[in-house]
C-alpha cells in the first residue's frame, strides 16, 4: 500500500476546481434552504445551465469569455423564474417534486440530437478555453509545493475559481445580516408571521431562488473551465452531493459550503485511493470495482449518522436551523 501516494492524491483536491465548484453550488442551495428554506433538489440544473451557457454562448455566439459567465447567469436566473412562479406559492414538497424533475430535463434537453448544432448532444462540448486562458496574468511553468503542484493554466483556474467563491461568500454573509435577509430567515420559520407584518413573501422566496441559482451557476461555469461540458455530470447524484456537503457543514452558515466540500471530496479521495488498493492487497474481500463503489455506501453512512447526530452539521446552530426539526 502506497500511503505516500494516496496522501499526495488526496490532498490535491483540497483546491481542485471540482471542489470550488461544489462550495459554490453549495453556497447557493444554502441560500435555498438554509436561509430561505426552499428544498431546491434540482442545482444539478442550475449548474448545467451555467456551465453550458458559458460554453455555447463562446463557441455557437462568439461572445467574450467573461460574457459568457453572464449569458450562464441569466439563464439561471431565467431558470429560477419558470420554476418559482408556479411553484412559490405552494408547500415545500412541491417545489422539491419540480425541481428535481426539471433539473432532469434539462440534462435531457442537452443530450438530445434536436439542439446537437448547440449542444453536441451527449458528446459535449470542448475547445472554449482560448479566451480564459489568453486572460491569464500567470507566466508561464510550474508553481507550488508538495501535492500543489501545477502549471499556470491549473492555477488560473483554481484562483480564479477561488476569487469567485470569496465574492459568493461574502455576498451571502453581508445579504443575511441586512434588513432583507433576517425578512429571509423569518419566512423560513414562520412565513405566515411575516405575510402578518405586511411583506411579500412570494417575491422574497422568488429573489432567493434566483440568487442562490445563480451561485449554482457560477459553480457551473467552474466545474468546466478545466476541460469539458459533459452532460452525464450532471445526473441527480450531483444534487445529493451538494446536499451532503451542505449538511455536513452547516445549512445556514457563511462558511459551512466551503468547509462541508473540501471535506466531502477529500474523503471521497481518499476512499477512492486507498480503498481499490486495500482489495488489491486482500485486505478487504471483494474486487477493485466493488470497493471503488464501497465509498459511495460508506459517504451514505456518514450522511445518515449526521442527520441523526449532528442535524445542524458541522459549523450550524442547533437552535436556528437544523435538518431535521
């Protein structure tokens, strides 16, 4: 067993652009459930929409990167308005029952061959990345230390997924210490009080949806910069993902997301490194395959265990919010 190795392995995803990624998506369903408390199941969709609009709008549109990020924010933006007017007014479930259901469309509508002169249907889409990188103040080589070594298109990648997830972060935290976001947290525990004093209880859920969509998409837009916009990434288990990692760290806290996904994808890392390897010595009594898909049961176990013991997650106040109530 090469512990070096699968140490080296793991620590590098302590900044991958995966991890950014999920923090910011995480980030934004915080702003759903933690501070709103919509049961948003559907940021795989939110994700989707950033990550292909970015793409389409450079290589279908010929628009500037940057712009792209844009063109991948209004349409979550959009996203969020076909979902919440039918859906604000109602109870919680039902936004939960549609959103999964459209964030399942979406990915569909990709994959299908109707829209293939855009989207390349389930092939994806590749070779959008001139632009960014030609925007890379890095010289050229190799930088870092230890596992964090990398070339400068891997850093621009990662700082500038970081810049992004400090701006989300420091969004959210002045947001939910204003005026408009203790109205936000009071419709999460008693929304019939606050319709009492007079405020617009559909137009402040409606804002939330929209902003946290759009830190989805944001995390979107980072999940591609390294290499490609596939469909199949974007199946339910991301949005379960992005549960977990919320969970973990906390629902209604600034800095839960961010600490809840390094965590996740250490973890997963780390199984995923030492647990084929454990089969392979004979140490655990199944096949590489089997022990591959072995962290998925155990990250089941660990999500169970905190919604039982620890239902605020790591960083949460139990008396504000918990998972279970």
């Amino acid at each position: 067993m090469d512990w070096g190795a699968a140490l080296s392995n793991t620590a590098g995803w302590l900044i991958s652009p995966t991890t950014i990624a999920y923090a910011l998506a995480a980030v934004g369903l915080s702003v759903h459930f933690g501070y709103a408390g919509l049961l948003n199941f559907g940021m795989a969709g939110f994700m989707a929409l950033g990550g292909y609009g970015y793409a389409i709008s450079i290589l279908s549109f010929g628009l500037p990167w940057w712009a792209g990020i844009l063109v991948g924010i209004a349409v979550s933006v959009v996203f969020a308005l076909i979902l919440g007017i039918p859906t604000l007014r109602l109870r919680a479930d039902y936004l939960a029952i549609v959103t999964i259901a459209a964030a399942e469309i979406v990915r569909l509508l990709f994959t299908t061959q109707v829209f293939d002169e855009f989207t390349n249907s389930a092939d994806g889409l590749g070779g959008y990345h001139a632009g960014f990188r030609a925007a890379n103040p890095i010289p050229e080589g190799d930088y870092g230390f230890g596992p964090w070594v990398y070339n400068e298109t891997q850093w621009w990648v990662r700082i500038f997924g970081i810049i992004l997830l400090a701006i989300a972060v420091l969004a959210v935290y002045l947001l939910m210490r204003s005026p408009w976001g203790r109205v936000l947290k009071g419709i999460r525990e008693d929304e019939d009080a606050v319709r009492a004093l007079g405020k617009n209880v559909f137009a402040y859920k409606m804002q939330a949806l929209m902003l946290g969509g759009t830190f989805g998409a944001i995390g979107g837009v980072v999940l591609v910069l390294p290499s490609a916009v596939v469909p199949g990434v974007y199946v339910t288990s991301l949005t379960f993902f992005l549960w977990t990692i919320l969970l973990l760290g906390g629902a209604a806290t600034v800095f839960g997301p961010v600490v809840g996904s390094a965590i996740f994808w250490v973890l997963m890392a780390f199984l995923d490194n030492v647990l084929p390897q454990l089969a392979s010595d004979g140490v655990l009594p199944m096949t590489n395959i089997q022990a591959a898909v072995l962290r998925y049961v155990l990250v089941g176990v660990a999500l169970l265990l905190i919604v039982i013991y620890r239902p605020q997650g790591i960083f949460g106040n139990k008396k504000e919010l918990t998972f279970v109530k």
